[in-house]
C-alpha cells in the first residue's frame, strides 16, 4: 500500500509542477513575445521582399500549438504511468 501512495503523490506533484510552469511561462510567451514578434514581422515583410511571411506565421503557429497542447499530452502520460505502476504488486514479506 505503501508503495501505491508514493506512485500517486509523486503523480500529484508532477502535475502540480507541470502546471505551473505553464502558467508561469505562458504568461511570458502570450503576453511578452508574440506581441512583440508580430509588428516585427510586418517591419521585416515591408523592407525586404526576400521573406516569406506565410511560412513564419505558420511555424509561430505551429510554436503556439505545441505549447498549447504538451502539458496535457505530459498530464495525460504521467497519470497513465502512475495508474500501471500502481498495479503491480507487491508481494509480502516477513519484513514487512
């Protein structure tokens, strides 16, 4: 039984920690640096012709998808995992 409730807490404290990480940097990234990438982006598209506009909206896009979704694919994992490692079974001994 012991073995069962440290599997879970450690469970708990990993999301815990996963959020709020995500919390703290998404502040960061929404409120900091893509606000401050976009104008610079159409500075760069107005100068040069040489730029492709299309593709870099796709991979901030693409950054901002990411980091949408790895928390929950992390969470997801993490409960899977304590949910098998909490099946296994421990066996009796004398010592215990």
């Amino acid at each position: 039984m012991k073995g069962i409730a440290v599997v879970w807490l450690q469970a708990m404290i990993g999301i815990f920690i996963v959020s709020l990480v995500y919390i703290m940097f998404s502040y960061v990234l929404y409120g900091q640096i893509t606000p401050a990438i976009y104008p610079g982006i159409e500075a760069i598209n107005s100068t040069s012709s040489m730029v492709n506009l299309t593709q870099m909206n796709a991979t901030i896009n693409l950054i901002n998808v990411v980091w949408m979704m790895w928390p929950l694919l992390f969470i997801f994992g993490l409960i899977l995992w304590a949910f098998a490692a909490s099946q296994k079974r421990e066996y009796q001994t004398q010592f215990a």
